[in-house]
C-alpha cells in the first residue's frame, strides 16, 4: 500500500526542498538572538560588549525580513508537505491517516523532548495543530481561504470586542515598566536570566529553560499564537490546493504585489510601534498586530515566488540546488542547529553566553550554516534521509526504512 511507504527522494518537488532550505537559514537568524543572550541582555550592557548601535541596526533589520517571516514559510510548508501525501495516497485514506498520525505522535515525542531543552522549539506546536489541520482535509479550496482568514483574523476580533473594557482591565493589570531589554519576563529580571545562563548548574539552566517556554505559551494568548497558527496550516494547505507552489508562483504579479504590500506593511507596524503581547489592547495596537500579520504573510508569498522564479533561471538553479540536501535534512538540521548553539553560548560549553554582539553572533550562524549545507550534500550522496528523519521514519512505518541507495551492479 502506497499509504505505508516513505516518498523516495526522487518522487519530492524540488522547490519544497529548496524553500525548507531557506527557511532554515532565516530561522536560525531569528533564534541567534536568544541563544546568544542578546534578547536578554539589559540595554547598557550591550553598550559595553559590542558595538550597540551596529547591532541594533541588524536587530532591525532581521525583524523586518526574518522575523515571524521564515517561521510562517516553514509552517506554510508543513501543511503543503501533508497535502501532497494526502493527495497521493487519497484512495487508501483510512490507512494513510493511520500512518499520518502516528507520524504526528512522534513529531509531538521529538518536540517534546526538543522543548526541554531550548524553549524556542516549533516541532510541539507543529504536531498539534498537525492534528487539527487533518480535520480540513476535504475542505474545497474557497472554504479553506476562509476558514484561514477566520483564524487569522480572530485574535484581532477579540482584542476589538475587548476594547469597550480596556480602561477596566487596565486599572485592573500591572504597571508597565520601562523596557530595559528587548525580552523581559514580568516574574524574573533580566540580570537574573543571564546570571542563570552563565552561572547556572544544568538543573538552573533546566529550569530556566521551561520557565521561557511556560511564558512562551502564554505570550500565545495575547498575541493570538494559538489561532494564527491554525490559519497559517491552512493557508499552507490552501496555496498547496490552487497549485500555488508549481505554477501560480511564476507569476510576476504575484511576486511584484507582494513585496510591495509586504514591506509597507512591515515598515508601517514599525512606524506605529505596538507590541503583539499588549494587553489590554488599544486601538492602535491592534492596526499594529495586523499590518504585522500581513507583513509576515505576504512577505512569505515574495520569498515563494522570488526564490520559485530564481530557481527557473539556469543560474539560480545552480545557486539554489546546495539547498535541496538541507531541506530534506529540515528535521536533522533544525535540531542540529540547537545543540550546536547551546554547546556554543550555554555555560557547560564554551559559555559565549552574554558576551559577545549580535554581529559576532551572525558570524558563527552563517558558519553553522555553510556547514549545514556542506555536510547536508555530503550526507545525501551516500544516504537517502537525514539521520532524524531516517528515525522518524522507521518509527511512524514501524520497521527500519532503508537508508541506503540501492546498489547498482550493473555498474560494476
């Protein structure tokens, strides 16, 4: 039954690989600032280690073409990979569901134990809403927009109904303090969480760690994490269904409106200022957290089309084709990506924690990452899967998927 087999490597579209590639590259960038400190670290310290306005300026800089951008490209890519499998597999669906969710049961294992140690993990949420997504399955292509839209949307919905309230609620929150760091947690100073990264025992760093990723979870109510989620699977799910990643992506229109409603709307919520985590809400903090949804979104679409358009190019299929090996190592490579960080900031490595910029910090990420590709080449001309995904894979089929090509004797 098709519903039991792995796709073989020959049988994937490349632009998915590519574009998970990508994505990796993005998301590492947008995680440096936390497992380097710098997110942590009180203002007039980071005037003491580095070159401040420098760093502040790349901060900015990522925030408008990294942040929340390449973590809504790889969730896109989620629900587009499920579509694919579900569309293949449709005439034997009951088992293939079967499969899929053990699949999910696993990721949600991996995630789990992800989560313990770097509070930043995507792989839990992804398992979970993986879940739901099944339920929209057959949902025709029109519903589905809308269904997405509802789930974007709605966290701006509350915050609205919520706005004859606000004095109320705001009499009834804490006093806002002055932002001394650019992550502040209302129960702990930031001199605190830095102490405990540098001079912590591993229990201290453990339980760091899920006090960030309990206020992590947390931080989804306000800001809408929960339902946004859901809306972006679908999204994925949606674009997958009207063929977006194989043929509406060559459109030059698509490409062009895009960028232009994606950097006006990111540029535009950093004009306003606001915070995706205020409550109670304002007015203006909910035109705030829209035009940064929108910004994210459709900044998403540029990076799909201008990177589908690229790799058409003899060129950029060159350029773009180092990037393949990495994406279908995502699973391998995002969690390599954390141990490798943790062994290079945390206190039980070389303790870099707090000490060094944020510039210094994007040197040893674009290292990490040249590695990654490297090897992610080298990996793949020997092996059929990354080393995790070989493990996923065994797992959810329930025998041990082979790895290797199939030898050729007629080569020999």
């Amino acid at each position: 039954m098709t519903s039991n087999q792995p796709i073989e490597p020959k049988q994937r579209i490349e632009i998915l690989d590519i574009l998970r590639g990508f994505a990796l590259l993005g998301i590492i960038f947008m995680n440096m600032g936390f497992f380097s400190g710098y997110v942590f670290m009180p203002f007039d310290d980071l005037k003491q280690i580095t070159d401040f306005q420098l760093d502040e300026n790349l901060y900015s800089f990522l925030d408008i073409i990294v942040a929340g951008k390449f973590y809504t490209l790889f969730s896109i890519l989620f629900a587009v990979g499920f579509y694919i499998q579900y569309e293949k597999n449709k005439e034997d669906s009951i088992n293939f569901l079967k499969t899929y969710r053990r699949r999910l049961f696993f990721l949600l294992l991996i995630g789990l134990l992800h989560s313990l140690i770097w509070f930043g993990d995507i792989l839990l949420a992804y398992s979970i809403f993986g879940f739901i997504l099944i339920l929209f399955r057959n949902v025709k292509s029109k519903n589905l927009i809308l269904w997405s839209l509802f789930f974007l949307l709605f966290p701006l919905l509350i915050d609205l109904s919520l706005l004859p309230f606000s004095e109320a609620l705001s009499s009834a929150s804490p006093e806002k303090t002055t932002a001394i760091a650019h992550v502040q947690y209302p129960d702990m100073t930031v001199e605190a969480v830095i102490s405990t990264f540098q001079n912590g025992s591993i229990a201290d760093l453990f339980f760091l760690n899920i006090h960030n990723l309990v206020w992590k979870y947390l931080a989804y109510i306000p800001s809408g994490g929960y339902f946004k989620f859901l809306g972006i699977f679908l999204l994925g799910y949606y674009f997958a269904s009207i063929e977006l990643f194989t043929k509406k992506s060559k459109s030059t229109l698509l490409l062009i409106t895009s960028l232009t409603v994606g950097l006006l709307a990111t540029f535009s919520a950093k004009i306003i200022g606001g915070s995706s985590y205020m409550f109670p809400p304002t007015l203006l903090n909910i035109l705030y957290k829209f035009l940064v949804l929108a910004g994210q979104i459709f900044m998403c679409i540029f990076y799909i089309t201008s990177i589908s358009k690229i790799v058409q190019t003899s060129i950029g299929k060159r350029a773009f084709r180092y990037l393949i090996p990495v994406g279908r190592m995502a699973l391998s490579n995002y969690l390599f990506q954390t141990i490798i960080m943790i062994i290079i900031f945390y206190n039980f490595g070389f303790n870099l924690i707090g000490k060094i910029g944020l510039l210094h910090t994007s040197g040893i990420a674009i290292l990490i990452l040249v590695s990654q590709i490297i090897l992610s080449n080298i990996w793949l001309r020997h092996f059929k899967f990354g080393p995790l995904e070989w493990i996923w894979r065994s797992l959810t089929y329930k025998k041990r998927v082979n790895i290797y090509y199939p030898v050729n004797y007629s080569d020999k």
